[in-house]
C-alpha cells in the first residue's frame, strides 16, 4: 500500500506547455480518474509520474521523493499502462506479461516460479490463458491490449497508473480489465491514477476525478460533482444528458443535435 503525492508539476514541449503546476494526493489504495479532451495533459501527467518525459514540480511515494529512488525501485512502486505501447511482435503473451517480474530478477537471474506462477494467474484472471503461447503479432489490438494490462498487473506494483486502458476493448473486456483492477484495490491497497474518455466508466470506478483542460485542473471532486451536463458543455463542447442511478453510478449519455433542438424547443 503506497501513497503517491504530485507537487506542482508541470510538463513542457519544447516551448509548448502540455500541462500546467498540477497537485494532487492520491492515498493508499484510492483512485483518481483524469478526464479531459483531447491534449488535455492527462497522458502528460502519467509520464511524468513514470519518467518518460521531463517535468518540472516533485513526485513524493509514501512521503519520500521518487527522483530519488533507483529505476529498478521505482519499477517496483509504480506499474504503467500506456496508451499506445508498442510490442515485440516475436515474442508469446506468456513471455511478454513475464516481463512485468523483472524489477524482481537480479541483474544476471532468472525468473523464479513464484514469477511465472505470478504470470499464468493474471493470464487466468483476464481469461487470456489461451494467448499464453501465441506470438503478440498474430494478436488483434484488443487482445495485445489485455496483454499490456496483464503486464502492469503481474509487476505486484502498489501504484498503478492507467492511460487509456480499455479503449481498444470490447464492452465485456472493458468491464472484466477494470472490475479485475478494482478488486485488486479493495483486496490490497492498490493505489490506481488512470486517464479515460468514457466518462461513465471513469466516475463508476474511481473515487474521484479531476477534470484538464488545456493543461489546467478545471474541476476536481466527486463524478457528482464533476460530471454536470453545463460543465462538459463548457470543456468538452457536448451536449449531454447526465443520469444518476440509485447507486450513485452517473451516466453521462451523448445527445444528437437534432434531439437536442427538438427538446430544446419544446
């Protein structure tokens, strides 16, 4: 169970600011949904968490400042999804969420068969048993995708973060992935950052969202409080419908313009 804290930080291409002084504490075993458009900075902000991209700004685990840990145990604090990753297509699933072990491995070892235990049970647990021994360039995207997730998961890493993790997937593997996400967090503390477009599943799995646009945190709190219809009429410019269910679950629920006019009328 590990916290993570961001301290202003902030990320820049070039001369081109892609995320402005962003703060925030996740706490063990909470999860933060990053909403936004399109160039919001919410992928920005998950690289500069994992140190893919330069920033500006401090990123503290349990209270100590992640800079200065090795990579081998910021690899073991912080697992990462991301949007696009790109895949050996030679190598088998098993072999590819096999890696997910190597911050474990010394530098001259082997996997153990803790390791590949730890490998097979997340292949069992996202029912990809059957890609096990199938090279990754015979895979559809969705599928690859799982893979990736898997991965992430087989690290045992008590931070997650997640860019995008279900757009390539169908609707069962969509909810499979993130109900596997969840329960890993009720059962162990996982601490979970994650970056999506479908804003229902975003306010259904995590505690609460932060809302970016243009680099800026727009709006932050509950789904309830975020997902209002005039606030993503604001950012997102959509015209929505926004359904709170009995649970608590908000459905945010697209309208086509030529409804809106006619309700807009009536």
């Amino acid at each position: 169970m590990s916290s993570l804290e961001l301290r202003d930080v902030a990320v820049s291409y070039g001369r081109r600011p892609a995320l402005s002084p962003f703060g925030d504490t996740v706490s063990s075993g909470e999860w933060l949904g990053l909403i936004g458009p399109n160039g919001a900075g919410k992928s920005s902000l998950l690289r500069a968490v994992i140190g893919l991209v330069d920033a500006t700004g401090e990123i503290l685990v349990d209270g100590a400042p992640l800079a200065l840990r090795s990579r081998r145990r910021r690899a073991e604090l912080i697992a990462y999804v991301p949007q696009l990753p790109t895949l050996p297509e030679d190598m088998t699933g098993f072999e590819y969420v096999l890696l997910g072990r190597s911050p474990y491995v010394s530098y001259f070892g082997t996997e153990t068969r803790h390791d590949k235990a730890m490998a097979r049970q997340v292949l069992d647990r996202l029912d990809l048993a059957e890609f096990a021994g199938r090279r990754l360039g015979e895979l559809s995207g969705g599928e690859r995708q799982r893979l990736v997730i898997a991965r992430a998961l087989a690290q045992e890493a008590p931070i997650l973060l997640l860019d995008e993790p279900t757009s390539a997937l169908d609707i069962g593997h969509q909810q499979q992935a993130l109900e596997l996400v969840a329960r890993l967090r009720r059962d162990h503390g996982l601490t979970v950052v994650s970056a999506m477009h479908d804003l229902t599943l975003a306010g259904q799995y995590a505690d609460r969202l932060a809302l970016l646009y243009e680099g800026q945190c727009v709006a932050r709190g509950p789904a309830a409080d975020v997902l209002r219809a005039e606030t993503l009429a604001e950012f997102y410019g959509v015209r929505v419908t926004v359904h709170h269910e009995p649970d608590g679950t908000v459905v945010v629920i697209p309208r086509r313009e030529e409804t809106a006019r006619s309700v807009d009328a009536s």
